[in-house]
C-alpha cells in the first residue's frame, strides 16, 4: 500500500506541477496579448493621422497643380519673392 501510495502522491505532483506551468503560461500570454492590443491601438491612430496628413497634402497639390493665384501666394510665403513694383520688409524674430 506505502508504494501506492507514493505513486498516487507522485502523479498528483505531477499533474499540480504541469497544472502551475499551463497558468504561468496562461498568465504570460494574456499580458503579452494585452501589450499587442495596445500597440495595435497606437498604430491604428498613427494610421489615421498619417492619411488625415495625406488628404491634406493632396488636396494642397491638387490647388498648386490647378490654382496659379494659390501657387503665387505659396511663392510669395514660401521663397519671399515679390512682383517688381512691391517690396518686401524681413523682420527678425528673437
């Protein structure tokens, strides 16, 4: 009966022992699984602002490819060219 039961106890610190690691395994991917979610989160709101900038920057090339007075404004900002009769005051900013 004595190895009967050192058998049975054997099995039982087996079957707990393999039970705690399924946990701790179980434990570690939910972290991980929350950790991706998360990333996933930052990235998808880096992927809105990215085409947010990009609707911006298309609609800005479809005004200089098709607006020549939006296009001479942008020069004018831009490069700080003026028309021949203007004149332009720079002013440093400290």
């Amino acid at each position: 009966m004595n190895l009967r039961r050192c058998i049975l106890a054997l099995y039982l610190l087996l079957i707990g022992g393999i039970g705690l690691a399924a946990a701790v395994f179980f434990v570690e991917a939910r972290e991980e699984y929350a950790r991706l979610k998360s990333i996933q989160a930052e990235n998808r709101r880096l992927v809105a602002d990215a085409e947010l900038r990009l609707k911006y920057q298309e609609k800005v090339l479809e005004r200089l490819s098709s607006d020549p007075s939006y296009v001479d404004k942008v020069i004018r900002r831009k490069l700080g060219y003026a028309r021949p009769e203007e004149f332009v005051f720079r002013f440093s900013e400290n």
